[in-house]
C-alpha cells in the first residue's frame, strides 16, 4: 500500500500570494499603460504620415503625363507601405488594450479577496489604474464601466472601418473623377469608360454605407420594430459574408419594450458576427420565439468552437464578449446559456421575459 502525502497551504499562504500578485500586476499594469501611450502616439504620427503620403499621391495622380514613371511608384510605395505600417500598430495597439482589461479585471478580483479577507496592511495600499473604488469611497460599478469600455472599443472599430474603407474609397472616387475631366478634352472614349467604372465604385462605396448605417443603428428597429429588422439584417449579413444563415421566426410577431429590442438585436448582431470572424463559420441557423411570457433566441453555427470553460475565464471572453452577454441578459432578468467545444460549432441560446 502506497501513502501519500499532501502538503497542506493555509489561507495565510494563500492571501500572502495573493499580495504579491497584487503587487506585482500593479507593475504589469502601469508597464502596459505606458506602452499603449507610446504605442498610441506612434499610430497617431503614422495616421499623420498616411494623410501626407496619399495627398501627395493625388497630386501626382493630378498631373499624371508629366510626372516621371520612377516618381509615381515610389508614391504609390510609400502609400502601401504607410498603410501597412499603421495597420500592424493598430492591431498591436488593440492587444495591449486587451491585455490592459484583463490584468485590471485581475487586479479588481485580487483587490476583493484581499479587502474582504481584511488582509494585513492592504487597506494602505494605493489602488492604482484598476479603479477598484470610486473617489468617493463609494464600490465602483464594474458592469457599467464594462459597458462604456464596449461602446468605445465598438466606435473605434467602425472608425477606423470608416477609414480604411468609404472614406478611402471617397478619396479614389474624387481623383477618378478628376481624371474623367481631364480626359474629356483629349480622349472622349476613355473618358465614358473611367465614368462606367466611377458609376460601379460609387454603388460599391454606397453599399458599404449603407452597411455601416445597418451595423450602427438601424432605423427600422425604431419604426417596425425587432423582427422585420433581423431578417434585413440576417439577408444582409448571408449577402456581405458568404455565410449561410437562416432565420426562423415562431410565435405571435409584436412588438416589444424598446431596451428589450435593441438587446435582441445587438446580442443576434454580434453572435453573428462572432460566427464569421473568429469561427469561420460557413451556416448559421438562428431561432427566434416570441412567447407569450418568454422571447426565446438561439443562435446555432458550425464554426470552429471553443474550450467554454477557457473562453469565459480568459482575455478571449473580452473579444467574443461572453461576459458582457451574460450580464446584459441577466441585468433585464433573463438568462444565457453557451454550449461549444473545438470543432464543434458553437449554439448560444437566451430568453427575457416579456
């Protein structure tokens, strides 16, 4: 008969190492902060730097028979590789800020145990950039700041859409439309053709708009309410994304409570969108049931999935937004259930009360 034994840790143990990682995520945290200020810096400079290198390339595009083949390339080099750059910082810039919730979230649960437990001298302890209490002493309000943190990191996301796509593309519809002028005096026929390809990128330019308009706020959901709105959007969503998606519809179709909408709509709009960017889903099957004491909503795809116990406790949560979906569901007094695995697919289903 083998005995083993077992070293036994005291709670002591346990609060003292929780001390230090306190401490030593402090550390972690101000080192990130500083490095997104630089980083924010240099992607303002490189934003900077884009504006000039493409205002000089429609100069050049301007007066396009004089200037030397050797010049519109380096040109077009510089704009390409400016681009590129600011790219690569912005998704840099996006980890850090990832990487700066999740060690404040830390911070703010190693702060409880550590005031609830009353450990020795942490009430002297200077709380930092986690925020763990307001300034009037008061508890802060995690799920609010969560909240505000989202929208932000949601308008980000569309801003820099907005300039990497229709705003780009209204700065190339001008200088082909300052060529078509130019050539009307010299060369009708290929005038009439750069308009032909001016008309399709100006309905291209105009679909992504509208795009943009549905992903922001659609006006529909105001007027005719949650349902007609989600099978726009799930016609627009299979269009844009080549993902099979259906939508099927069950009960009495009416209105609801505005707030309850907007949650049906925002949480079907970004499990979607979940299931094309990081599942690479390719079929969706979405379930809507209007009851009469219960909405039902499912959202089913056959992407690639996640580890569900890994996802809700790691930076991962934050990017796919478990977390916030839970606590949207549960703060209106409904509940959430995930069901994945890898490989799997991924089915989200949740219900609020009417």
């Amino acid at each position: 008969m083998v005995t083993t034994t077992r070293t036994e840790i005291t709670s002591e143990q346990v609060l003292e190492q929780c001390s230090k990682d306190y401490e030593r995520t402090q550390s972690e945290l101000k080192e990130v902060d500083l490095l997104i200020q630089q980083t924010t810096a240099e992607v303002e400079r490189l934003a900077q730097r884009n504006t000039q290198v493409t205002n000089k390339l429609r100069q050049i595009e301007a007066t396009l028979d004089t200037v030397p083949r050797e010049d519109i390339r380096e040109a077009y080099t510089a704009v390409l590789d400016t681009q590129q750059r600011l790219f690569t910082m912005r998704g840099q810039l996006e980890k850090l800020q990832s990487n700066q919730r999740s060690l404040t979230r830390y911070l703010d649960m190693l702060h409880d145990v550590l005031e609830v437990t009353g450990w020795a001298g942490f009430g002297s302890q200077v709380v930092g950039e986690a925020g763990a209490e307001a300034e009037d002493g008061q508890p802060a309000q995690p799920l609010v700041v969560r909240i505000i943190e989202a929208q932000e990191r949601e308008r980000q996301r569309l801003s820099r859409q907005m300039h990497d796509g229709p705003a780009q593309a209204l700065t190339n519809l001008i200088l082909q439309a300052e060529i078509c002028e130019r050539l009307f005096d010299t060369d009708a026929d290929r005038a009439r053709s750069e308009l032909v390809n001016l008309k399709t990128a100006v309905a291209g330019t105009f679909q992504k708009v509208k795009g943009f308009i549905l992903n922001l706020r659609p006006m529909m959901l105001d007027d005719l309410g949650v349902v007609p709105t989600l099978r726009r959007y799930v016609d627009s969503f299979a269009e844009n994304s080549d993902v099979v998606t259906n939508l099927t519809i069950t009960g009495k179709e009416r209105r609801l409570e505005p707030y309850k909408e907007v949650t049906i709509f925002r949480l079907t709009q970004e499990l979607l969108n979940n299931a094309a960017e990081y599942a690479h889903a390719t079929s969706v099957q979405i379930g809507l049931d209007l009851g009469d004491e219960l909405v039902r909503v499912s959202v089913e795809d056959n992407g690639s999935g996640f580890e569900l116990t890994e996802a809700l406790t790691s930076p991962d949560a934050d990017r796919l937004g478990l977390a916030m979906m839970r606590e949207r569901v549960e703060t209106l007094g409904g509940r959430i259930s995930f069901d994945s695995s890898v490989g799997r697919g991924t089915k989200v289903s949740f219900e609020l009360p009417t």
